[in-house]
C-alpha cells in the first residue's frame, strides 16, 4: 500500500500528488500481482485523469468520497502491507533512477540553479529577506517547481540554520536556501550573496569527504561517517556536525532518508544525493548524482560565480549589484 508523496509519485512516475504542499497526498496505491488499483479523492479525479494520469489508469480508479482519506480507503479495501513496513525496500527500490528520471532531474537542477541566479541578481543589502523569498519563491512556479523550502539569513541571522525569512535586511552577507520540486523530483540548493565567509573554503573540504565516501556500493552509514569525520580536520569542533543535520540521498523525498549514521543502505549507481554540511555562518549544498564515474552536479547555473575546490568546481559567493 503506497500512501506518501514520494511513493506515490514516483510508482507513478513524477505526477503531482499534492494539493496543499502541507496536506496528505490525495490518491493512495494498492499494488497487488493481479495488477493496481489507485484511490483518488473523487473531487480531484477528474483533474487527475485528464493532466496527471496515463489514459488507462482510468480503469483502475476508485473514486473515494471527498471526506475519507484514499490512504484509508484504500487500507480498508482489505489485507496489505503498510508502507513502513517495506520503508527500507522502497528506498532501494527508487534509489537508482532510471535514464529518463535523471534527464529530468538535470532539467530541474538546472531550473532551480538559474531561479537562484536570477533572483540573487536583483538583490542588494537593503532587500529584505522576504523580498529576497518572494523572487526565489515566484522564479520557482514560474517553471513549474513547488516550492516546498525557501530559507533565507541575512547578515544578522546567520547563526541560524533553517531561517525561514523575516523583514530585517540582507546586510553584507546573506544565504538562500531552496529545495524546488517537479515530476515527483526534490532539488535542493544553496548558494550565498554578498562578502565571501572565512569559513567557505573549510565547509567545502568537508563536503569533499562526503563526496569522495559516496559511491556506488558504499554503505549510508559509511559516507556519513567519513564526512562527519572531516570537521575536525577541517579545523571545525568536532561536534560539530551534531548542530545540524548533513542531509542524504534525495530524490522523490527531500532526504531520502536523511542520513543519521544509522542507516545501512547501499549506495546505487545514479543515486541522488544532498549532503548540507554547516557551520556557523557557512553552508554548501547541492543536489548531485552519483555514479561509478563520479559526481555529478545537478544544480548548476553558468553564470554562478565558482571556485575549483578539492578538484571540484563549487559554487562562490555572488557579489551584490
């Protein structure tokens, strides 16, 4: 029984299962050898039929009354496995995109690397951090993306490290924050405006150690280890990657799963991943994926400023007009 956006949508290859991005999908997935059968909301199913759905899924739709959740009638149709029962199954499952899943995902982190282009370039100190929000947040549905986070500190707030936006001003220095999704697909970045940080070039070694654990056949638990490992090194507290969360694979969910060091799965050859190593006032991340030929950067804009950093080239901050 498949009931979360990100089995939904990716069984159902990239279509959109949301309404309000803060809401439960509104068709559930019961997947039987004797073929399919998808529970839709009945007020959504017409839309979903004629802009979602493939045309035979049609014969395969129950309609379920507006006020009963499709996961729960599609529950009550009769004995099936829960989803969390097969969580770790599914996530191997989804883990290698197929070729046409990883075109689009380039199209995405292309889309999304630009939209931070775009608005970073009509920024300045006296841009408010909603202002800065409301043009990453516009640039994103203009392409079709649901914006689902969109962070942003200025100078004053770079402690913080979910800041979601306020009505102070950028100051010298500030970070965006996004993670944009499309066809069921979560691309996440961030990229920073204004001074360079002191600590830009030491963040980025740790997200080389991350890179260089994360390959085809290596264990989550493996990668995690060996990144968290690298703040010391790197001259960081130890500790601290115990601040904030490092991210993971992604793909159909944002962390998929958020690596925890607990975690033992393997690593697929064009796996998604986000790893988000931070610090106080210094971040990196980008959404790549990883093959048995290395990494490769989906969120990539040209016209970013970049620095080659531990034989990659990562993106720099971007002066303001």
């Amino acid at each position: 029984m498949l009931t979360t956006h990100e089995a939904v949508s990716w069984y159902l290859d990239g279509v959109r299962t949301h309404v309000s991005l803060a809401g439960p999908p509104v068709a559930a997935v019961r997947v039987d050898d004797e073929g399919d059968t998808l529970y839709v909301a009945a007020n959504e199913a017409e839309r979903l039929v004629a802009e979602e759905l493939l045309p035979a899924d049609s014969d395969r739709l129950v309609r379920v009354p507006w006020q009963t959740p499709p996961a729960l009638a599609a529950t009550a149709a009769g004995d099936a496995l829960a989803e969390p029962a097969v969580a770790a199954a599914l996530r191997a499952a989804r883990a290698s995109l197929l070729p046409a899943e990883a075109e689009r995902y380039r199209m995405l982190g292309r889309d999304t690397a630009a939209v931070l282009t775009d608005a970073a370039a009509t920024l300045t100190p006296a841009t408010t951090e909603r202002a800065a929000a409301s043009a990453l947040a516009s640039g994103l549905v203009a392409r079709g993306i649901d914006p689902l986070v969109v962070l942003v500190a200025g100078r004053e707030r770079l402690a913080h490290r979910h800041p979601l936006p306020t009505a102070g001003p950028l100051g010298p220095r500030a970070m965006l924050v996004v993670c944009g999704r499309r066809h069921g697909l979560i691309a996440n970045a961030t990229r920073w405006v204004g001074e360079p940080g002191a600590d830009d070039a030491r963040i980025i070694d740790v997200e080389a150690a991350f890179f260089d654990a994360t390959h085809p056949g290596a264990g989550l638990d493996e990668a995690f280890d060996a990144g968290c490992a690298a703040y010391g090194a790197a001259g960081f507290d130890p500790a601290e990657w115990m601040r904030h969360h490092q991210g993971g694979p992604t793909g159909y969910a944002g962390r998929d799963p958020r690596a925890t060091g607990a975690e033992s799965d393997r690593i697929a050859d064009r796996h998604a991943f986000a790893w988000n190593p931070s610090a106080p006032g210094a971040k990196v991340e980008d959404t790549v994926l990883v093959t048995a030929g290395g990494v490769e950067v989906l969120t990539v804009d040209p016209r970013w400023p970049t620095v080659t950093h531990a034989g990659r080239v990562r993106p720099a901050a971007l002066s303001f007009a």
